[in-house]
C-alpha cells in the first residue's frame, strides 16, 4: 500500500517541486513519471502476492484489504504516469509542428 501511495504522489511531487525550486522546470519534472511508474508496477506485483497469500492461508493472515488498497492505489499511479508521460509527449509533438 505504501509503494502505491508513493506511485501516486511521485508525479505530483515533481510538480510541485518545479513549482518551487528555481533549478527544475516542469518539463524537466516529467522525469517524475519514470519512477510513478516503476512503484506502480511493484505496487500491483505486491498487491497481487498478498491477495495470493490471504487467499492461501484462507483469510487467516488478514491483509485482503490491504492488498485491494494497494492495487488500486498501484494502478492510479501507473495511470497518473502513463497520463504525465503522454501530455509531454504532445506537448513535443505540438511544439515540433508549430513552426
């Protein structure tokens, strides 16, 4: 739950610290989305071996709730990244062409 809670504030993270440091830009936040989107990956494997694990001991261990959390929290953060990664790339896309 924590690697997806960290997935889905990297981006938002380098935003706001292109907002405040004088040395990044916001383009050069977009560097953010890489690491959004390896924790939200390893966010869902994680989610899916402690789903696997609770099904296993039959509910006993606990953690069903925890594993769900995770899972969405990994798959917000894998599309807050891929979302990120996108708008930079038509934003390049668009600056290219427009002269």
């Amino acid at each position: 739950m924590v690697t997806g809670l960290a997935s889905v504030l990297a981006v938002p993270g380098g935003i706001v610290l292109s907002r405040y440091s004088d040395a990044v830009t916001l383009l050069q936040s977009i560097a953010s989305a890489g690491p959004g989107l390896v924790l939200g990956g390893s966010a869902l494997l994680l989610a899916r071996r402690g789903r696997e694990t609770a099904e296993r001991t039959l509910g006993r261990a606990g953690g069903m709730a925890a594993a769900r959390a995770g899972r969405l929290l990994g798959l917000a953060g894998v599309c807050v990244a891929v979302t990120a990664a996108l708008a930079v790339a038509f934003y390049g896309l668009l600056t290219l062409f427009a002269d």
